[in-house]
C-alpha cells in the first residue's frame, strides 16, 4: 500500500530526514515544497504493508517539534 506522508514544521529542512526510509527500502519519493509559509514543508511517498507499518516506520524519524499527517494513496 502506498503512503503519503505530509511534514508539517516550521524548519524548511525537517522533511528531508529520509536515510531511515531509504534504508528500509520504502521510500518511492520524497520532496520540497514551496512555499513553506503554508505549514507544510515537504512529502514523502512510502510503500508498505498496511497504515500500522507506515505509522511504525514513521515514528523511527526525528522530528522534533513536527506534526505528521500520513495518508493512503488511492489505487486507480
């Protein structure tokens, strides 16, 4: 199943923590977005087994002072 993990934080570089994901060899696609003035600094696009290994596999990240919101992709 494919994730979308929006980064909300007020550090322009917290979303580009991703070593853990590419070890685990989940990460798809990770990126910036512009501008970050709108709460979001950046994405990342995982893929995994269900919504509880995303969460997991989130929550390994160091994110001080972030907010996560973690979405399912829609398959069509």
């Amino acid at each position: 199943m494919r994730f979308m993990v929006f980064v909300r934080s007020p550090d322009p570089l917290a979303a580009l923590h991703t070593d853990a994901l590419e070890r685990g060899g989940v990460l798809l696609d990770a990126g910036d977005l512009v501008p970050h003035a709108c709460g979001v600094s950046g994405y990342w696009l995982i893929d995994v087994r269900n919504r509880e290994e995303a969460v997991e596999r989130v929550k390994r990240i160091p994110l001080p002072a972030c907010v996560v919101e973690i979405r399912q992709v829609a398959v069509v």
